[in-house]
C-alpha cells in the first residue's frame, strides 16, 4: 500500500464528470471539521484556480466539480499535490524524528 493509499480510498471522476475523493474511513471525522473544510476549499482553489467551480462535502468524500472539459487534467492536478504534500509531510516527519534521536 503505497503512502496516498494510506489515507484515500480513490480518486476517480463520476458520471456527472465531478472529481470524487474518498477518504479511508478512520479520516472521515477530519471532512467534518470547519477548519479543514476551509483548508480543502482554499487548497482547490490554489490548485485549480480558475477551472474551479463546486466543493461539496459528505462524511467521507469531497466531491469537486470544474470547468467542463477541464476534469481528467483537474483529477491529475489534484492527485499530483496529495501526492506532493504527503512526500513533504513524511520528510517533515523524518526531520522531525532525526532531531529527537540527537
């Protein structure tokens, strides 16, 4: 299992074209706070700019809806920076447990 799978179940586009990311159930909590649901809002929207349209948020998938036309290179945008923030999150974390060995 590779680190992405860790924390999304897919990411895949439905019948409506919208882009769905479904969280592994123990990561369903974290849709549900405000302040992660401002973050994932703010974060689409840096990523997409301006092919963004819709976040809608249920108990464990964040369905994203964009310009039409735009889905399949919005879906791969948006699994190339989890992917990129998850590498930095791990080296972080790495950093972080070098320090505590010292």
């Amino acid at each position: 299992m590779d680190t992405l799978n860790f924390f999304i179940k897919y990411i895949k586009l439905d019948e409506e074209k919208r882009i769905l990311i479904s969280v592994q159930n123990q990561y369903e909590s974290y849709l549900q706070e405000k302040t992660n649901k401002k973050m994932i809002l703010d974060g689409l929207k840096s990523i997409l700019k301006e092919d963004f349209k819709k976040l809608e948020i249920g108990k464990n998938i964040c369905r994203i809806t964009v310009i039409e036309g735009k889905e399949e290179a919005a879906k791969e945008k948006i699994h190339s920076e989890l992917i990129n923030g998850l590498n930095q999150a791990m080296e972080f974390m790495n950093q972080m447990g070098k320090k505590d060995d010292r």
